[in-house]
C-alpha cells in the first residue's frame, strides 16, 4: 500500500482498501490478543525501582525527633514537605504532604469550598445557584467525574500546545460569577502532553474573574514525568498569580503516584499560606494527621530533591522506548494518510489521538473485538462526550514493549479500516 | 487527714482543709512537672509491639496474585477484610478497608449523606431544613466536632453503665424526622467505658425513628480493646438491625489506629452490603484505591484473628498498670470524700471523673499551673459544654506508669482543692 490521503483514493480504491484493512483486521482477530492500553499505570518494572521502600523507614523518628509512628502533624513530615516544595518550585510553608492521592485532596478541596466556601469566599459554593468549572479539553476523566458527581457544570475551552486557550478562558470568566474555577495539568498534560508555558499561566493567575474566589486547580501529576532530557521546567503558577495579586487562585497538588508506588505514594497540595490554613482547618475536622511513617519511608528512599530527579530517569529509561513504539507504529501507519492526528509529547503518561471525525467510537469497538482494550472513545471530554467522536487516549506505560507493538499494531489497523468504512458509507 | 465527706466538714475544718490542699498544691507547683493525660494516644511501649510492621510487607502480592504497588482494589485487600469481618462480627462483603484514620470514613460518610443523600435517603441531607444528631453524653470530642463544622445541630442523651439510655433516644427520634443519626461507641465508651449491651443495641437498632433513613453511628474504635481477661464481645449490631427490618440503619467504623501505629494503621467500615457499594460509588469519584501496601503489611504482621487478639493482649499488659495507678489513686484521694465519682473501665482507653458541679474547669486551671494538662473541661459534651462543669476525661495510655502516678497526684490534689475551693466560697 502507498501511504497516500485516502481522501484522494478513487471509489474503487477505497473499496479495495477496506477490504484489504478488513483482511489485515481478521488476521489480527486470529491472535487471540487480549491487550490493555487505557490507564495510566506504571509498570511493574516501574514499580520494582521503589522495592527499597517495603523495607523501609529505618527507625521512626523525624528529623525534628517526631515519633512518626503515633498521631499528629496534620500538615505532614517536614522534610519530606521541603523536598517537593524544592521540586514543585514553592516555599515549604506552601505546601502539606497528605495521604496516598492526590485526587482525594482534590475532592476535598471542591467539597470544603461547597461547604464552607474557599479561603476568599464569601460564603459557601453550595449557597450559589450555578457553579461551574473552565475544563479544557481533551482533559482528565477523573477531573470531569468529579464535578459531574458534585453537580458542578462544565465549560470547555481548547487545550493548545502551550496549556488551555487563555483568550476563550478569560472571555468565559471575566462576566461569569459563577464561573468558580478551572482545571489544568500544566506539565504533560492527561492526554494531551502539552505544557502550559510561563506566559500562558501569567495570562490565567492575572486575568480578571467575575467570581472574586475563582480557583485554578493546578494538577502538576507530572511536573517530573519527563520523556526526554529537556526536563521541561513548570511553570511558577503560585509567584505568578501573587504578582498578578491573586495569590490564593492557584490550588496545587501532586503526588508520588507515579514515582513511588501509584497505590501507596503520598500526595501533596499547596498554595499560599493562607490557603494552606484553610486546608488544614477543615482537614483538622476529619483527620489527627497522614501516614507519617509513610512520608519517612519515602524520605529516606529519596534522601533529597536530587534522588526523586535521579530516580524519574530511571523510570524514563523505561517507558520512552514504549512512548517511541506508539509514535514509530502511528507514523509508519497513519502519516500522510490524513486520517488521523496525534501528540509526540516530552513526558507525561499518554499519547493523545484525533482520528477521522465520527470514526473514534468505531476504533475503539473495532480494538475491542480483537482483544484489545482502549480507553472509552470520549472519556477525555466531560461527561464522556467528544463532540467530533474523534478522540481516543493511548496509555502505553502499562504493558511490556512488546505488547505495545502489539496494541499499537491493532490501533493501526483499526484506525485504517474504520476511516475506510466511514469514506466508503457514502459510496 | 481523715476521708470524711467534705460537706459533712464544719466551716472551720473547712478552711484548715482549704489550707492543707494550697500547701500540698504549692508543693507540686515546686516539683516544675510538664505532664500530660489530655489525649488517647498509645505509649512508646506500645508502638514498639509493631515495630515489625517497619520492614513489611515481604514481596508485593496479595493471596489473589494482585500487584498491592499499583492502583485499584477500592475496597481494600481481601484477606485483610477478612481478618477484620472476623472481629468485628461481619461478612467480609459487608466491610471494606480504607486509610489510616476512621474518623476520615465518618467525615465521608456524614458529607457523601449531606451531599447526596444516604443509601436510603429520598433527597441529599442538605436539602433538609435542619438535621440533628442525637449524641450519648459524655462522648467523643472529635464526633461532635466533626458534627458542628457540617452545621448538624446535636441533641444529647445520658450514656449509661449499659450504653446510650434507648428509652430517652428512641423518644427523642419517634417524632423527629430531623433526626438523622446517632453517634454511639459501643465498646468500652470514650469516655465513659461503659459497654453497649446486646438489649440495648437492640433497642436502639429497632426502634421507630421519623426519619426513614436513620443512621446509628456505630464507632467501634475500642472493641478489642481489653483491659481484663473478660474480652467482652461488642453486641452484633448488623444482625440485629437486620432482624428488625432495619439493615441499612448502623454504619460500622474501626481502625487499627490503637492496635498497630496510631498515624499509620488501617481503618474499617462496615455495613448493609448496599451500604458498602453507596459508600464505595462515591468514594470512587475521590480515590483510586486505599494504600494496599500497608494492607498488605498489616496482613503479614497479624495473620489472622487470633493474631491480632494475641497482639491486644501485649498491649493490655502495658496499659492495664496504667489504668490500675489512676484506680488507685483516686480510690486512695477521693473515696469517700462525697465530691467525686469516676468510671472502672473494663477496656477502652478513658476514665471519666465527675467532680463536684461547677468544679472541672477549675480543676483543669489547677492541674495546669503546675505543669499537668488534662483535657479541657466540657471536652466530652457538645460545643465543649458541660452543662454541670463536673466532667475530666483522662487519659493515661501515653505517659511512662510512674508519670501516670505523678500526674494524678496533681490530679487528686487538685480536685480536692477546687472542692474545698468551693464549698467555702459561700463562707
């Protein structure tokens, strides 16, 4: 086959073009392929690189002669704050270190601001007829489900190459009180890999906002995940915002999900100390404080800033060769096509693809019938709905290599055959 | 000094009286002790019985094969549920195994009730004009805390040597359909000690309540919590209320807070079957999965039930001392004396000491100036206001026995002072 526009192919090439993709589909059906590129875990070859920890801490007691054993310390383990303060670029005032998920600190970040309101509120969101959230897409399902689950609605706004569309977000924002806050994965982001720049977050922590408390969720779950030396630096969204004199708009959270052990990491949230206060006043009612033998463990397996950047290259070792697998399989089998866009990002765990309009669902069934399991076509788009049908979110850290250039093989396939069918349906 | 009852005294024995307790108290003052029996805490000593748990889990597998490093499993490690079922009374598919704190799981509860109703609730709680909790007096500071932040009003019953008095509970919720629930440690009481028996968790689990979707807050924090052979066994709360036609009314909680690490231990929650997945529904929009890890740590360190029964008895030989110091202490100062009565616990972690009415809050103030922190006064009642200032809770897990005998020295003294403090204000 040349790899030539199918667009251009004539009716009768078409035609033998699905079929030879219909061929190739069938060949691949004989497999018996059972497969899995849709979430974002970590390897087990990943995991094994933080073995150390099931042995450790060494000891019990903190730096400041804590026993991390009993309760207390609700803003968690002082060194292990100051080493991901170092890392996320804030002061170690800024920032507490909680329990296994970041998501969780999420949660209860949207849930205390519906019951108390934020720290600059006047009252509590719940008190407001409308909330809404500025989702730029595609984006994070888990983000999405959040504020479905807590009926707050959604807005979209285009995620660019250098972070969401900052033009379409201040025009929703700037008359739309009840526009309360915004989501972004600043650094790779879930899935489209991009990295919101320095001049993209000043843009966001300064524009004006109808709602005197809007929020910018700032999700850096991969401010570390680099797939390549240039170890893009994120930007200083809490600086940035403070000059801008919004200092509590940022809310910023990470976690050792995806360093460490992604069900028994530790999870980390900052912003100004005033957010930091509010956090804890309301955390104080339902916890005497985290894991602390935990934020020990993982102090002493890192030691400092250094040993977390040390131990990503390692993870880097082993998942750029499967991010270069998905990238050699989509080129060698879709590029020039016109069928199908996708993102070659720097770090971060996905690779996000745009595959001919209305043809995303038919690609992910068509995987499935081939023993290969995709993400849902849609999931990165709220309430799981892509309008052009176009999206589908590969994950390829998870399996073994080879399996990748199995999958990617199957997505190929699958990608081909459907922007066929759909060319061919008018015939 | 004879132990005659203070009140039968004449004025002016009254007085050498008041004169001999300053000059014993001025004494204490001299001996600059910084002691403390304000909170719950287990000992170093005890800590130590864990110490174990530092170098586990050996290998990353559960019994299933699944990798515990790695996300999912919301509903906690199977054989650590099923260790826990065991004790708790419950099938293993009525219980699931969280983080390290339950008061997190009563938060969540109480907030997933308000946000989006319970299990079988009409309408999300916050959607009621007002909502009440009925809450044993004395009880847990925590719960009550946790009750005024969420704006749930509290309305108070006595706890009896049997549990929370059913003929005042089940009066107070016949009519009330604002009433949504009720707080109750069942098993060696904080911080009465007393022990909820079968007839009445009976009571309290049949009983006509105006509110469809009344909810007995069933915190087990104690139950396996011994201070003597007897091992009293916690009435079997979720048969019972099944029985009665009532099985989504008890949610269940525990933890191993006090069994292994106070910070760093696991905790429990317990219920109807559809209980466990309306908790379950919505705890998947906030976590991914607990931290299996230290599931999986907690497995290898007990093993089974009788592990963890034969790990309470370590602990037992530890604090019972400690208990039987304050017993004598106070039966050596106070007895007979007509200005104090306080509990025998036969478990748990509390005694609870009624001083003469209008004297806690002095004899807090006392025990203070020379170097004693007891928790403050009223602790144990709504909004921390005991209605009658005679209730100290004390606490004497945590300091080494002979700061336990040194600091109720303080407290005997103190609480004779402020007695004769008082019965001579009127002279």
């Amino acid at each position: 086959m040349s790899s030539s526009e199918l667009s251009a192919l004539s009716p009768a090439d078409l035609t033998t073009f699905v079929a030879t993709q219909r061929t190739a589909y069938d060949a691949l059906k004989a497999k018996e392929l059972k497969l899995d590129l849709t979430r974002g875990k970590p390897s087990a070859a990943q995991l094994d690189l933080s073995e150390e920890l099931l042995s450790l801490p060494n000891g019990h007691t903190s730096a400041a002669g804590t026993d991390v054993r009993n309760y207390g310390g609700l803003e968690g383990l002082p060194e292990l704050r100051e080493i991901f303060a170092e890392l996320l670029g804030v002061e170690p005032s800024q920032i507490i270190a909680g329990g296994n998920a970041s998501l969780t600190l999420m949660s209860n970040t949207l849930i205390n601001a519906l019951l108390h309101g934020a720290v600059d509120s006047e009252r509590p969101w719940s008190q407001e007829e409308t909330i809404k959230f500025v989702c730029p897409v595609p984006g994070y399902d888990r983000h999405f489900a959040l504020l479905e689950s807590l009926g707050i609605e959604m807005v979209t706004v285009p995620m660019t190459d250098d972070g969401p569309d900052p033009v379409a977000t201040a025009a929703l924002v700037k008359d739309d009180p009840s526009i309360k806050g915004m989501w972004i994965v600043p650094t790779y982001a879930n899935p489209a890999g991009s990295v919101c720049t320095q001049e993209v977050a000043a843009a966001l922590t300064s524009m004006p906002t109808a709602a005197p408390d809007f929020k910018i969720f700032w999700d850096n779950a991969y401010a570390l995940h680099h797939l390549t030396a240039a170890e893009t630096k994120s930007a200083d969204v809490l600086s940035l915002a403070t000059a801008a004199g919004n200092p509590h708009r940022p809310v910023i959270f990470a976690s050792t999900s995806k360093i460490t052990f992604a069900g028994s990491g530790v999870a980390f949230l900052a912003g100004s100390v005033d957010t930091i206060a509010w956090y804890l006043k309301h955390l104080s009612k339902s916890s005497i404080g985290p894991d602390k033998v935990n934020h020990l463990r993982h102090v002493q397996f890192f030691k400092d800033a250094a040993g977390v950047r040390a131990h990503m290259d390692k993870h880097r070792a082993i998942i750029a060769p499967k991010f270069a697998e998905v990238q050699r399989a989509l080129t060698d089998g879709l590029e020039g096509r016109g069928i199908a866009e996708w993102t070659k990002p720097a770090g971060g765990y996905f690779v996000s693809l745009d595959v001919l309009d209305g043809t995303a669902s038919r690609v992910v069934e068509l995987a499935k019938g081939v023993g290969v399991a995709l993400t849902p076509a849609g999931a990165s788009f709220p309430h799981g709905d892509d309008p052009r049908d176009r999206n589908i979110r590969l994950a390829p850290t998870m399996p073994p290599l080879s399996e990748v250039a199995a999958a990617m093989e199957v997505v190929v396939t699958c990608v081909l055959l459907a922007a066929g069918e759909k060319l061919t349906s008018g015939l």
